[in-house]
C-alpha cells in the first residue's frame, strides 16, 4: 500500500528551492549574531569597554530576542507563514542598519537589542515552515539544508565581515548584511509560496486574542514541552559560555592578529558546511537522540581545548589554531542539527508554530544567560591578558555531559486518542 504524501509537501525542486530560502534568511541572522563575536576587540577598543560590557551587547540581544520569542509564541499561528517572514525579516533588515549608524556604545547595545526583538522569530518561523512541509522522517535532512546557514555565516559572512572591518571599520559588516538582507528578501517574496495549511487545518486565524496568553501559559503545562525546554536551555547556555570569548581571548593571550581571526572562523565554517547535511541525514537513519549524544560527547574536548590553550612564546602559530577551529565548529554544529530536528517532533502538529517560537524564546535566554555569565568572571589586565577562561570550559563540559543524559528524557507529545463515531 502506498503511504499518502505529507500534508503541505512540495514538488522536490519547489522544496530544495524552500529549504535553501530559509537557509539563506538564516544566514543572515546567523552572521549578524556572529559577527559580534570576532568584532569584539575592535568594538572593545572602539568603545574603550571592558570583556565583561562587551558580553551585555551579546546579551541584549539574546534577551530581546527571547523575549520576543516568547510573544510570537501567542500569533505565530494565527498568520500566513510568508507574510510574516517577509514583515519580520524587514524589521530585522532595519535593526543591521540601526547598528551600522550607531554613534556610540549605548546606541549600539539599543540596535543590538531590536535586532534581537526581530531576529529571535525568524528561526521560529523557519523551523515551523520545516514543519508544515517535510515529513516527521525527513526532517533531520531538511534542518541539515537549513543549519547550513551556519556554515556559511562562519565561511564567507563572518570572515568577509572581519575583513571588512579591519579595512574599512567595524560598521561595515552591518551595512554588508543590509544588501544582502534586502537582496534575500526579495527572493523570498518572489519564491515563497503562501503557507497558510496550518490555518485551515486548525482554524488558528479565526482564535480570539483573548485565547492568546492561555495558549502561551498552557505549553507550560505540558511535561514534553518542559523537557525539550530545558534541553535547548542547557545547550545553548553551555555553548555560550565559551563562543562570545574566543576572540578576544585567541586576540588578547595568543597574540593572534584581529584580521587573521577571519581565517580561523573560515577553516571552521568549512568543515561545519561539509558535515550538516550529513548530519541531518545520518539523524534520520540512525535517531536524534542517538546522534546527538555523540556529538555532544564530541564537543567536549574541543570545548575544554579551546578554553585552555597556553600562552606560548612568541606566540602560537596561525596554522594550529586554523587547523584546531574546525574540530570545535563540527563538534558544536553537529549538536544542534540533531536538536533541531527533534524540536520539530515534540509537539502536535496544532501547536508546533507556538511551541517553536517558545523554544527559540529559550534557546535565546540560554544564550543571554551563557554569555553574561561567561563575561562575570573575566579579567583583563593591563597587557590585554584575559583570564578565567578555563572555567567556562569545565562548566560548559560539565553542562555538555548533562545534555547528553537528558535528551533521553525528551519525547513527543503522545498523540491524542481518536473519537469513536457513535455506532
């Protein structure tokens, strides 16, 4: 017997073309998260602010884009997929320029922060989109295609960003983003077809306002959703404590050039490129949890390396941290292509819009909280000497092996019994 198409699936080539869109809309929001990250001695010198300052930036974000996670969990399924996507991802595309503009650090951690309030959904949308239109069994290959958006931040956004601003100053990358942004945008307005199966499946369009915030406060209540939940919390803030601080840290102890650090992130964002798609694939044959357990126990030495390199004199040779950098972008890459795909299994198919913007609201407070608590406990000494950075790593490790005990405890929402029809 032959098994009915999923509902909502597109022609092959409609559905490469659809995942390869949302992997691009990714990669912007991607790069403009990540671009901060090597900027920060260039914006700590520009701003003459200390590691710990330059962390509330990376917060601000984080925060405001959890926030706003967390109110789009109350409409997100209430609307046409496409035409949200297009409103967001505009706001988003004014947040880069606000940046580019910003005359000083106050205005820049206010851009940071609207850049968050919009940002922060647009992951959502794309992974309920993923949703709608792929089968439970291919997901893990589909958020593979999309979670390439963060290889290609890491090869050619991130290093074009940094070598832009060694060049032509540190506002740069944010004016790149704005073409690019409104380039993407139009794409997706001409490509995108109207999503709009989950509103005539559910009725959510027709739902009164009033019936927003129970909605919010009820996929609290539900214990698969807490458990996935405190999952996405967990790695992201462990991931955190250690991604916001390897520049500065590879700048300040290593000696490392501020321009070269775009090699480092290029030799990574390769080899994370390379492997997604196989990841996401070998997700799908072998488990998510299975695959994610892996690369968690994977990640560790890298983590633990990465926070513990010794300050060697004259200093370490570009080459060994270029060749080091990917084995920590694979490691932390492969974590999150299995996560995400089993995120997209948790909850029915009537709340999957909401539950994923409520996740992206976690994954984001996890990446505030990693980040401000990573930058608590780091000193700068006069020479430009960072220290404390080995203790993020053993928290991070130490966070990293509870991640992979609990995915074992996060499974979908038990599908609701069918009513009888009266006999």
């Amino acid at each position: 017997m032959t098994s009915l198409p999923y509902p909502g699936e597109l022609a092959p080539a409609r559905e490469r073309l659809v995942l390869w869109l949302l992997a691009l809309t990714q990669f912007t929001v991607i790069m403009d998260f990540m671009v901060m990250m090597p900027l920060s001695p260039q914006l700590m010198a520009a701003f003459s602010i200390s590691p710990a300052q330059f962390s509330s930036a990376v917060s601000a974000y984080a925060w405001c884009a959890g926030l706003s996670g967390l109110l789009a969990a109350t409409y997100i399924d209430r609307f046409d997929r496409k035409r949200m996507l297009l409103a967001v991802f505009l706001l988003f595309n004014l947040s880069n320029l606000a940046c580019a503009l910003a005359p000083n650090f106050h205005v820049l951690v206010l851009s940071r922060a609207f850049a968050g309030l919009t940002g922060g959904v647009l992951g959502a949308i794309g992974m309920a989109i993923i949703g709608d239109l792929i089968a439970p069994q291919r997901r893990g290959y589909a958020t593979g295609i999309v979670m390439t958006s963060f290889s290609m931040a890491a090869i050619l956004g991130v290093p074009l960003g940094v070598g832009l601003a060694a060049r032509f100053g540190w506002q740069s990358p944010f004016y790149l983003l704005v073409v690019v942004s409104m380039a993407i945008w139009c794409l997706a307005a001409f490509v995108l077809p109207p999503l709009t199966a989950h509103l005539d499946r559910n009725g959510n369009g027709n739902a009164p306002p009033a019936r927003a915030l129970p909605e919010l406060l009820a996929l609290f209540r539900v214990p698969e959703h807490l458990r996935a939940f405190l999952l996405t919390f967990v790695t992201m803030l462990n991931a955190m404590l250690v991604i916001p601080f390897i520049s500065p840290v590879l700048v300040g102890n290593l000696g490392v050039q501020p321009g070269d650090i775009m090699w480092i992130y290029l030799a990574g964002g390769i080899a994370a490129f390379f492997s997604s798609r196989f990841v996401g694939s070998w997700s799908d044959r072998a488990g998510r949890h299975k695959v994610f357990r892996i690369f968690v126990l994977l990640s560790v030495a890298p983590i633990l390396a990465i926070t513990h390199l010794p300050d060697v004199s004259p200093h370490w040779p570009l080459l060994a941290l270029v060749c080091l950098f990917p084995f920590f972008m694979v490691a932390m890459n492969g974590r999150n292509v299995p996560l995400q795909a089993l995120m997209t299994t948790v909850p029915d198919a009537r709340r999957r819009g909401a539950f994923l913007s409520a996740n992206a609201a976690v994954q984001q407070i996890g990446t505030g909280l990693g980040a401000l608590l990573g930058g608590l406990w780091l000193h700068t000494d006069a020479a430009g000497h960072i220290s404390g950075y080995g203790l993020n790593g053993w928290l991070a490790a130490g966070l990293s092996l509870f991640t992979w005990w609990w995915v074992g405890q996060v499974r979908a929402v038990p599908a609701a019994p069918a009513l009888r029809s009266p006999a």
